[in-house]
C-alpha cells in the first residue's frame, strides 16, 4: 500500500519482532505493550499491527494515562514458543538538525517559573518512588546548570556531558539498575543516558519525560553508525511550557531529528516497556530475541 506523502515528511516502516522460548509448557501467558507509534504533530502514524503467536484467547487496545497506545493479550494454549510480531508505517516531520533550530532561549530558572503555572506538567517535575534525584546526581549536574542560563544551552551540554563521560555499554546495566549506580560506574546503554538526563532537569525543578521509539541511520560513506540504529531505542525530552517539549538523545550526542520515530512516553521506562507480562509454568529457564528493522520508504 502506497500513502501519500506531505513535504518534508520522511516515510518509515518499522518491523519489530519479539520471541520467548521456555524450556518447559506454559499453560497460560498475559501480555502488555506499547508499540504502536504515537501520533501528534510532526508525526503521522500510517498503518500499524500486532500479531501474537500462539494466538490469544483474549486482546484489546487501548490508551493509557499518557496518551500512548497500549495492547493487552492472553494466550491460553499450552506453548513453549511465543512470537508477538510488530508492523508500522510512519511518516515523520518533526524534529530538528541542530540545537541553533530551536527557538526558545528562556533561562532555565524562567522555564521552572512557567512550569509552576502548567499542571499537566508537574507529573513529569517530580521524583520516582524510589528517588532518582541524589545527592551525587545534582553534584554532578551542578555545572552544567550555572544561573541565568538558556535552557537550551543546558540541554545541550547536559546531552555532550552524558554521551563524552558516560561509556555505552551493552549489558552493564538491567532496567532496574538506579541512576547512581549508572553514575558510579560511568556506564550504561539508551535507556540509563535518558534517565540520567532526566534526573538531572527533574533535581532542578524541570518537566522531563522518558520516550521510548526507534531511530534510523544511513551513515554516510566513511561516517560511524549511530548506536541504537534497528532497535529499540529511549531519549528524553524536556519541557519548555506551553504546551513545547524539546527531545535530545545524549546517546548520540544530539538533538532528535526526522530520523527518530516515537512509540511511547512516561514518567520513565516503567511506565512504557516495548512488552512486559506473566506466564504460569514451571519452566526453570527462557530466553528473549528481539530483532527490528527500521526502513526508509
């Protein structure tokens, strides 16, 4: 199916494919997800589907207190192979090339100011239960946020800081392990660089939201991959008021451009995993496998 195409909008198709294999029969398996790409402005979400294998007894779709989109399945056959298949098609417009793009240079204290005045905003202002907000994350951040500052330059650097001093490391981290620890031991993947930039706006009085997506890169000749290309992938996005949200990706150092794609956000990871859910077995051990393909149309 061709869809129509408005200026400057790239078109994307997302595949993303998710298998648990158990080494005993589950008798009864719930699922919950977020992998339907959100809409708003800047990005139209074309066609999307979801297909579980076993197939379920029971589905329904629905939106949650965020806005995102969510599914629910219940597979009741007797299995040891689950497959729950994602496919969308996007056309995105949002987003910007540089920082200089965005047009709000208010100081981060005059932001704050304007946050106090938006309600809807301050779920996104406070700490998570446990805290995030320590005393060595606001040490740490404390540079960063000199008085009188443009927010804009703050996001930038707090972006540059986490990617230059914070090493990506695959499978130093779970997604339970706490900003500090991701502090401590200056490591981490996507989600922990997103995290930590939030606590670190959060500490100060700011709106930061976790968003989950997918980014797409076709490096030049001669250029680096960018990491989190064809999979999942998390960034933040800070509130300027007014209704204006900026997302940066200190994975990559920076501002999110037409190359990224959202799912899903929330207060943090918790609030929007790619899939969670429960199984009743006596199955001693299982795996995962995600795979996704992220293509230009």
């Amino acid at each position: 199916m061709e869809f129509a195409r408005e200026p400057q909008e790239r078109l994307f198709q997302v595949v993303h494919r998710t298998v648990y294999e158990y080494d005993d029969d589950v008798t009864s398996s719930y699922g919950r997800g977020f992998l339907c790409p959100r809409e708003f402005e800047g990005q139209r979400r074309l066609s999307h589907s979801v297909t579980v294998d076993p197939e379920p007894e029971d589905q329904s779709t629905g939106i949650d207190a965020f806005g995102n989109h969510d599914f629910y399945f219940h597979v009741t056959r007797t299995h040891r192979r689950l497959v729950v298949d994602a496919a969308s098609q996007i056309a995105v417009r949002s987003g910007f090339s540089s920082w200089e793009d965005w047009d709000d240079r208010a100081e981060w204290e005059d932001v704050r100011l304007r946050l106090n005045q938006e309600p809807l905003a301050q779920q996104y202002v406070l700490d998570l239960d446990p805290p995030e907000i320590t005393e060595e994350v606001l040490a740490w951040a404390a540079p960063t946020f000199s008085p009188r500052r443009p927010l804009i330059d703050v996001v930038a650097e707090l972006t540059h800081r986490i990617h230059h001093e914070l090493s990506y490391t695959q499978g130093s981290t779970t997604v339970s392990t706490k900003v500090a620890s991701v502090l401590a031991q200056r490591s981490g993947v996507c989600q922990d660089f997103a995290r930590l930039a939030i606590a670190c706006l959060r500490g100060h009085g700011l709106a930061a939201r976790y968003v989950s997506g997918y980014l797409l890169t076709n490096p030049p000749p001669g250029q680096p991959k960018l990491v989190g290309a064809d999979a999942t992938h998390a960034w933040p996005a800070v509130g300027f008021g007014r209704g204006r949200w900026l997302a940066f990706d200190p994975t990559n150092d920076k501002i999110v451009g037409n190359e990224y794609v959202t799912c899903a956000w929330g207060r943090d990871y918790a609030d929007v995993p790619p899939l969670r859910g429960v199984i009743y077995s006596e199955a001693k051990s299982s795996t995962i496998g995600v795979s996704v393909d992220v293509a230009e149309l």
